[in-house]
C-alpha cells in the first residue's frame, strides 16, 4: 500500500518528536545577507563553512526599511547561534550571511502597538 503524504503533514510532523519526519539536527534560521541588494530568491542557495557545504539559504530579499538584505536558512544546530558565520553561493558571487534574531523587523517587541 502505498500512502502519498501532502507537505503539511510532513511540516507538522517535523515539529514533533518521534515522528519518522523529525529531524533535530538541522534548524531554520533568520539571516542577513551582505552585499549589493538582491532580488526576491526563492531558490535554494548552497551555505558553506571552510569550503564544506553546510546548509541552504530558503529565501532572501533586500528589505528597504531596514536597508539590508535578509532572509532563512536551513543550517546545521551548530550554525544556528546568533552571530554564526557562514558563505553563502549566490548567482551574484559568494557572500557572507550571519544568523541573526527573527523576527528581523522589532525582536524584542520595543515598539508599541498602537
């Protein structure tokens, strides 16, 4: 029998433990993307650390209110600190990505609601 499983299901599974689709050893990460402004990427980008691949970059954009490129990586649990380094292989070159907090806009909620 086979069983054909929808991307949610294995998303929500992924979360949780036990599950044949959870995976503890990789985590998504918020980034920022040094350089020339991207484009919108919604293409997997390849991450490295000392010319080893290490991850992917899942999308990035240049954001203009905060004048600077960002976006989401999958990467290894010990890239994942805030403040990691890695390279990044864009189309444009290689670049230099850094973890960063999420959300990118107010991680510490300092702006009030209005």
């Amino acid at each position: 029998m086979t069983t054909t499983l929808d991307m949610a299901t294995i998303q929500r599974g992924a979360r949780v433990r036990g599950s044949p689709f959870f995976n503890s050893t990789v985590k998504l990460v918020g980034v920022e993307i040094g350089g020339d402004a991207l484009e919108l990427n919604m293409i997997a980008w390849p991450v490295s650390t000392n010319g080893t691949a290490a991850g992917r970059i899942t999308s990035a954009v240049y954001s203009p209110r905060l004048e600077k490129n960002i976006g989401y990586a999958m990467v290894p649990i010990e890239l994942s600190t805030i403040g990691s380094s890695f390279g990044v292989a864009t189309p444009n070159g290689d670049r230099q990505a850094t973890v960063v907090e999420k959300p990118f806009v107010d991680p510490k909620k300092a702006v009030p609601k209005s």
